[in-house]
C-alpha cells in the first residue's frame, strides 16, 4: 500500500503570559503559563488546554525586574494530547505579555552566616593574634560576597583580623549587605574569646646536681641545667605533690634554677617547662630526680660574738649559719668541755630565752659553747667569751642650736654665719670634751660649757667624748658630725611670656624673681646677662622685633640663680583685617543692651564715678568721645547732624590663621591701615549732584580702646592729614591698639553752612537744631578737656537721656525710617574686636558734662 504522510498543521499564538519566578544569576528564560496561551488555526474541536508549551520564553536579562515581553525559541516545542499536532508559526517573534509583564523576583537571603572561633593564629606582629573569619555554612552564589567586622567597627570585605591581644574577647559580625537580586543576611553577634595557643613541646633537662653551699657547707645547692630559654624552674622534695603555676621561677630570675638549703641524703625533683608567654600558654613540665649526700652541721652564730664587752645584763642569741630542716640548736655556759654532748647540754628555746650576767657583780667573762644538732649529722661547735664590764657614760649628742627655744636641731646643714652648736650627755657629772678640726678629742682637748655654745662659719666636723672623774664609769665612745654650710640658690626668674611665642606685633615682657630682694638683670639680643647688663627696674618693657629674652638673679649670701630664656619671634605671614558692623545699642523690646565688652563697661563704670558722669555706661563712652571730638577742626565744622555712632568687630587673618579676638601681639609693629566706605548719606547726596564727590568732604574719626591697660581713658583721633580720601572710600593708617574699640564719622559743612553756624552760634553759644533742640558748640577748645564752653544753654537738662539726645539731634538726618534705635552703621572700619566709636558732638552730651560737674567753688571735683 502506499504510504502517506500527515504533516503538522501550522498555528499562531495570538497572546500569551509568562510565570514569574525568583532571580537566578545568568538565567534569561521564564516558563509560559500554558493556561493563558490563544492560538489561532485550531483544528475542528481542538482547545488550547489539549496543547502544552514546553519550550521556555526569553527575556531581555536575568536581573531582577518586571518584563513586557518574550521571545519565543525557534522552533517551539508542543506537549499535550494534541501538541504533536501543530506547529508555531510565529516562532521566534517577541511576544508582547499582558501589561503586569513577567517578573523576576528577588532571590531569597542566604542563611544566617555562623562563624568558627577557633579559626586564628600567631600574627606577624609579636605577641599578638592575627583571626580569620570562616564561615561554616556559606552561600555558594557567586554574588554573595560577605563582609565582616570585629567590635561594631567599619565593614570590610577581607576575613583576617590582625593586632588581637591574646585573651581578649571579641564580638564578630557577618552580613551579605543584599542587592536587588539577592536579598541580604545578617549574622547575630559572636563573642570569641582569644584565649592563649597551647604549647606542645616540652623543654630538655640536660642534668641535675648538687654542690655543697659555700656558706657552711651545712646544704646542699641544687642546679638544674636547661640549654632551653624561655622556660621556669622548680625544685622540690620527691613526694611534695606536683608544683603549682606560682611555685615555678622564670629563667628570667636570678637563680631560678637553683635550690638553696637542699638536706642531706634526700631525693628531690627538678622540674622545667617552658613559660607562659604572651601567646602560649605553659608547656607540661619535663622532671629529672637525685638523691643528696650526708653532711656536716657548720658551727653555729652566736651574738654577741666572741670578746664583746657588756654592761649589766646581755642576751645571747644561737642561729644556725644556714637553717636545716630538722636541726636543733643547745648550748653550755662555762662548760668544762670544748666539744660538748647533747645530753650535757640546753636546749636553745629561741631570741629571749638566753640572758647573761645578771648574778655578776663586777667584772668576769662568762664562756658560751653552741651548737646544731640533728641525727646521722656531725656537728661543729662555735664558741664566745663575753666580758661583763662598768657602765660607760653616754655618748654626747652633737646638734645645731635651734631657735629660741634652746631646742637642738637634728639636721646637719645650716645656712648662716655664726650658727650655735650644743652638745649634751645625759650622764649626771659627766665632762664633755671636743675638737673642732677631724682630730680625735681627748682629755687635753677643750672643755665645752653649755653657756658658750661653740659658733661656726663653715663646713666643720665636731667631735666629742664625755668621761665621769669619780671613776664610776668609763669613758663614752668618741660622737662624731659633721655640719654642712648651705648656700641657697636665688630663685630663677620667671619670663612672661613663659614660652617661645610669635607675634605679628610686639610682646610686653615681665620680670620677677620668688626670692625677696633679688635684682634681676637681663639681656634682649640672647647673650647671657652679667651683672653688667640691664637692670630690671620692676617695671614691663616692650620689645617690637625679634629677641631671646635671658635674665637672671643674684642677691648677697646666694648662689645666682640659673639663667633662663624667652625667644620672641616675629610672623612673616601677612597681616590682614577682616571686619564687620552693627547699631551701637541693641534693641530687645523695651530694653536697651549697649554693646560694649565687659572690661571696658567696668573701666567706664570707674570713670563715671571719677568723672560724676551721670546715666549708663554708654553716656560716659558716647561724653568722653565727643570731649575729644570737641577739639578738632574749628567751630561749625562738626556739627551733630552729621555724626553717626556705629559697633563694629574685628577678625584679623595672619597668614592662613583667623583670630576673631586679637591682642596687641596679633598686630604688625607698624599697625594696619583701614579702608572706611563713605557714609551712605554721602553717596546718596553726591549721587544726585554730578559735579559733587564724597572726597570733597572733611572728616574725623574716633575711637575708645575698650580692652587693655588704658581701657576707656586712651583715645585715638583722626583728622585731616591723618584722613586719606580716595574716590572710592577713607583710609587711616596705624591701628594697632589691642583691644575693642568703637567708631564715629563727622563730615564737614560748605562755607555757606559754616558761616551760618558761626552767625547763629557764636563761640561758645549754642544752636538751633530743626527740631527745635539746641547744640552747643565749644570755644577755642584745648585738648582733653571742654574749656570755657562746658556750660550749656537752651533747652535740655542734665536728667535727659544721652541716648534721646542723640536719636534727637540724629533724626533730622536718618532715613525716616521711625526708628531711631536702629542706626545703619555708615563707616566700617578695621578693628581688633568690639568697641565703641563716636565722632559726635551733641548738645544733650554737653549739657550732661555741664549738669554733672560740680563748681570748684563747692570743693568738689569740676568736670573738664
């Protein structure tokens, strides 16, 4: 029959949708989700569910993420009942999936990471551990990379640990920190103990033996000989039980290796083994055993020794030359043999127990036999002949007469010229005897008398004896001191500065010296100061450039003090000035803080008192500025409607270094020049008239040094020449005060002006202001003071308000802003910190010098 061939029918998959699943690394396949696929070109009664697909569908990458569509593989292989069937057409082409696409979906987290603790070593570093963290479960995905770190520090990617002391605890931690693919783990804390490595090895006894003790020859040394280092030592009885960790002696010990006081015929056990190191803990002992020889006991130690001499009663004391174990110690006194036995003998009870002489009278020797006993031992016998003898005097007490109290002084150095020394004895009757020159005194020597204490200048050894003449006694035993003279050293003097210190400036120095009435001498170019040098007069000096400060101290009687030294070097960087600035008073609500440093608020509190200033500390800066203000120029040319108060700060930069609060040694020598803006009244009023410029004007500056030692009294000035007017803004050179300091501006009138003032006010008088305020003005004023002008005329009393007074006479010229509180400081100017500026002269000011001055007629103080 013939044969035929039924060929797949050929479909399209019109739609379809993929199933999700978790990320696995280089995987870009997914599985069809059979439920979801419509074909087109079916055959009759054939369904979709009687076909399977059992190829996989790519996606664009194996990250995780959300797909929109896949690509089927060329061919697609069918399953089912019906698959075999058909054949996909489409085959090859991107499928476009339902529109919540296929996702790949994070991976989960490997397990808990858990650590091995034994898992560490010697380090390269000595004396320390060096730990690497081992996983014992890790994750195999190449993407799970762990990290570690020891005590909460930084993570790391590196396992090892070095510099770990041995016994300490750590806590070690494990996390694979996760990433979109793969989610992330952390190990709980793991607390590893480094404890020391056990040491396997055991050191080699090369011998052990035993040599008679040299001091005696009553024992025996035992020595261990070790050619191993690092190893401890013990020696002990065989059958004393194994040795504990503290009965071990380091080879680092003297002697270590030996055992004194060994006993006759008697095994001992040496034992070594290497010690304890810093990483290692000991090793187990290595043991080697001998038996000692007999021995002979030495004679034993009798005290007082043989010929002593006593008074009264002596105790006698036995001890063995060196103890041995076992041995007892006996006696006979005035034996009648020289070797005696012990049955012929006393046993000796210990210290106390044998006292001689107390049933002689007068003279006689008594003889004592000692020695040790202990069986299969021979012994030596130690003999001593002790002499009971008279009494002797005391031995004088050789001593510095003290104070006025007679009282000897034990010390034997003195200080001063003609120093008393007494000499005593407590023996009733007894005559004292003395050299003065290291010569042994006799009875031919001078005689001492307590009513003529002997007197000495120097260094000088005194000797003395005493003796009774009625014989009752002997002689006492030759007293011997020596009395050192001290000279005193003069204090050395203390440098202020104390250290080496730079300084863009100069640098006040002080002297003084702790010893009273010392003079000081000094040097200012690093040579070392003689008597011939610089007096220090106690008074400061200055010095503006570089110098090493060297001064000592010298005073009669005295050693001259050491010399010590201060070098004083100037800075190189450049020197510049930083500033800013704000009101001259501080408006919180009601309440007015004026803005002055402490120091110079307490100096102007002083000089209100001084001065009978009334109000606060700000009326007392704002009279003293305007008093100096008052002197410049001539009458007209400042007058209080152009004059502003201002607050300004001052940082000074040298080199890279900012200081917000500079001194006086911050400063260059030659102090800074400062660059001063016009005020903005100023620009406005020649910004509207082309042919006017700023420089056309005249100003004057002052200002209070708030810090140092003139706070509040120095006033610095500046006007005309001093000025330096450019187009763009005023400059004053040599600023160089230390201290806060405040700021004020005038500027001059036209001719039309002045000569209207001068018409108005004649000298002396005062003015009228728009407002309807008076203000004086001075005639011929003189510097420091107000002349004849202080007294004021017109409206305003000594009780106002020096700050209303101000706001009062300023407002005719302030922005019409309502708020005469807020002054918008016109000028900036360089300053070393906080302080107080006025170039105002204002009637209110004038007419409080006046009502707070006293008449002289009064015999009370009259401002000036």
């Amino acid at each position: 029959m013939p044969a035929y061939e039924i060929k797949q029918k050929p479909i399209t998959i019109k739609s379809l949708a993929a199933i999700d699943r978790k990320y696995e690394k280089g995987r870009m396949d997914v599985d069809i989700d059979n439920n979801s696929v419509v074909y087109e070109g079916l055959e009759g009664n054939d369904k979709a569910s009687d076909i399977t697909i059992e190829s996989k569908g790519n996606i664009a990458n194996d990250i995780v993420g959300t797909y929109p569509s896949v690509t089927l593989p060329q061919p697609v292989q069918l399953g089912g009942n019906k698959g075999k069937n058909y054949e996909i057409v489409n085959a090859g082409e991107v499928m476009t999936l339902p529109p919540d696409g296929v996702e790949i979906l994070q991976a989960d987290a490997p397990a808990e990471p858990i650590l091995a603790k034994d898992t560490y070593e010697l380090s390269a570093k000595e004396g320390m551990f060096i730990y690497t963290a081992t996983i014992t479960n890790p994750d195999e995905r190449e993407e799970v990379v762990y990290e570690y770190r020891m005590d909460g520090g930084e993570w790391q990617k590196t396992t090892q640990f070095d510099n770990i002391e041995p016994e300490s605890k750590h806590i070690f931690e494990v996390r694979y920190e996760g990433n979109e693919n793969i989610a992330g783990c952390m190990s709980k804390p793991q607390e590893i103990t480094f404890t020391k490595l056990e040491n396997p090895n055991k050191p080699v006894i090369r011998d052990f033996q035993f040599s008679l003790n040299p001091e005696g020859e009553q024992s025996f040394i035992g020595t261990i000989m070790c050619d191993e280092k690092n190893v401890e030592y013990f020696i002990g009885e065989k059958g004393g039980g194994e040795p504990t960790d503290d009965d071990y002696r380091s080879d680092e010990e003297a002697g270590s290796h030996l055992k004194l006081n060994c006993g006759a015929r008697t095994e001992y056990v040496a034992y070594v083994r290497y010690r304890e190191t810093a990483t290692h803990q000991h090793s187990a002992p290595s043991t080697l055993s001998k038996t000692t020889d007999p021995l002979t006991l030495k004679a034993p130690i009798i005290t007082p020794p043989d010929g002593t001499t006593f008074v009264g009663t002596q105790e006698v004391t036995i001890k063995q030359k060196a103890e041995v174990e076992g041995a007892d110690l006996y006696y006979t006194i005035d034996g009648d043999t020289d070797t005696p036995q012990i049955e012929d003998s006393i046993r000796y009870e210990g210290d106390g127990s044998l006292v001689i002489g107390e049933d002689i009278e007068g003279e006689q020797t008594i003889t004592i036999r000692a020695f040790a006993f202990k069986n299969k031992y021979e012994y030596e016998v130690a003999v001593a002949k002790l002499t009971k003898v008279l009494p002797p005097v005391e031995t004088p007490v050789i001593s510095l007469k003290a104070g006025e109290d007679n009282e000897e002084d034990e010390e034997d150095e003195f200080e001063h010229k003609n120093q008393e020394v007494m000499i005593t004895c407590e023996t009733e009757d007894a005559v004292i005897y003395y050299t003065l020159d290291g010569t042994e005194p006799t009875r031919e020597s001078k005689k001492f008398s307590p009513k003529r204490p002997i007197k000495i200048d120097d260094t000088t050894v005194v000797k003395a004896f005493a003796i009774r003449k009625d014989g009752t006694m002997s002689d006492s035993a030759i007293a011997e001191k020596e009395f050192t003279r001290i000279w005193l050293d003069v204090a050395p003097p203390e440098i202020h500065p104390e250290e080496d210190v730079e300084v863009a400036g100069s640098k006040q120095v002080k002297l003084n010296c702790e010893t009273e009435g010392a003079v000081i001498y000094y040097t200012t170019d690093g040579s070392d100061p003689t008597r011939d040098s610089n007096k220090y007069r106690n008074k400061p000096f200055r010095v503006t450039a570089p110098a090493t400060i060297k001064a000592f101290a010298v005073k009669d009687d005295m050693n001259d003090s050491p010399i010590v030294s201060v070098s004083i070097n100037k800075s190189e960087s450049t020197v510049e000035a930083h500033t800013e600035f704000g009101p001259f008073v501080q408006d919180e609500g009601d309440v007015h803080h004026p803005l002055l440093s402490p120091e110079l608020k307490e100096a102007l509190s002083v000089i209100k008192k001084e001065e009978n200033i009334e109000g606060d500390e700000v009326a007392a800066a704002e009279y003293l500025l305007i008093r100096e203000l008052d002197v410049l120029g001539a009458p007209g040319d400042y007058i209080p409607e152009n004059m502003e108060l201002c607050n300004l700060k001052l940082w000074i930069k040298i080199g890279d270094r900012l200081i917000e609060e500079p001194k006086l040694d911050d400063f260059p020598a030659e102090g800074l020049t400062i660059k001063v803006k016009y005020p903005d009244e100023i620009v406005a009023a020649t910004a509207s008239r082309p042919e006017a410029r700023c420089e056309n004007y005249n100003y004057a500056i002052a200002h209070m040094v708030s810090k140092g030692d003139n706070v509040g009294r120095e006033i610095e000035r500046w006007h005309g020449e001093r000025i330096t007017k450019t187009p763009e803004c005023l400059v004053i050179e040599g600023i160089k005060s230390a201290s806060p300091l405040a700021i004020a501006w005038t500027t001059s009138q036209s001719e039309e002006n002045k000569n209207k003032y001068e018409k108005e006010s004649p000298p002396g008088g005062t003015i009228q202001n728009p407002d309807g305020s008076q203000t004086y003005v001075s005639s011929n004023p003189v510097s420091g003071s107000q002349g004849e002008g202080a007294a004021a005329s017109g409206g305003s009393t000594g009780a106002a308000s020096v700050s209303d007074a101000v706001k009062s006479a300023l407002s005719t010229i302030l922005p019409k802003t309502g708020d005469t509180n807020k002054i918008i400081a016109w000028i900036v100017v360089a300053v070393i910190s906080v302080g107080v500026i006025i170039g105002v002269r204002m009637k209110s000011r004038k007419d409080k010098a006046k009502g707070n001055g006293k008449d002289k007629k009064d015999g009370k103080k009259t401002k000036k």
